[in-house]
C-alpha cells in the first residue's frame, strides 16, 4: 500500500514535461467514470513500452497543482495531453479513447 501511495504521488508530478522524455499527461477527476476508463486504456496502452520510454502523469483535478496544470493548457477531465521531450504539446486527446489509438500515438511520440 505505502508503494502504492508513493506511485501515485510521483504520478502527480508533472514538472518532469520537457525534461528529456516523451510525457503523457492526464487531466483526471477521481470520481468520474470516463476518467478511470481512460486511465485504464492509457495504462494498457504504455504497457507496450519499456519503462522510462514515456512518462505517465496525472493532473489530479482535486490538487491546486493539476488544476493549475490543467487550467494553463485549457484542459479539462477526461483528456490526454502528449508533450514530445522538449515540453511541446503534441497531441490532445479528449474522452474515452481506446488503447489501439493510443498505442500508435505513443509510438508516433517516442519515434518524433
């Protein structure tokens, strides 16, 4: 559980966007249902890849920080965002989206 915890508190960090490695970032509500089934989708999706290989974030819409996040890059819950390894917002993604598309965005990311 302590794991778990720290897991997820790295996840909130989202100062590590532009920083070197391509980094998703997921603007999340945590009781809406299409963000989970998002979230789900995204971690399948990463699976795929090695670890280190792209950067998984979340923007917990319930922390001053990922509001703060969300609020400068105009998002809102249930969106992805995909910064390329200088920081540049390269794709958006809003809504439930399958892990198929997902996957092949993140290939187009780490291969940019």
């Amino acid at each position: 559980m302590v794991s778990t915890v720290r897991a997820d508190l790295r996840e909130q960090d989202t100062s590590i966007v532009g920083q070197g490695t391509p980094t998703v970032v997921q603007v999340h509500a945590i009781n809406c249902a299409p963000c989970n089934a998002l979230q789900r989708e995204t971690r399948a999706a990463l699976s795929d890849f090695e670890d280190g290989e792209i950067h998984y974030r979340i923007a917990n819409l319930a922390t001053e920080d990922g509001l703060a996040f969300a609020t400068k890059l105009a998002a809102s819950f249930t969106t992805l965002l995909l910064f390329d390894s200088d920081g540049e917002l390269t794709r958006r993604f809003r809504g439930e989206t399958p892990r198929h598309m997902l996957r092949l965005a993140f290939l187009g990311l780490v291969n940019k």
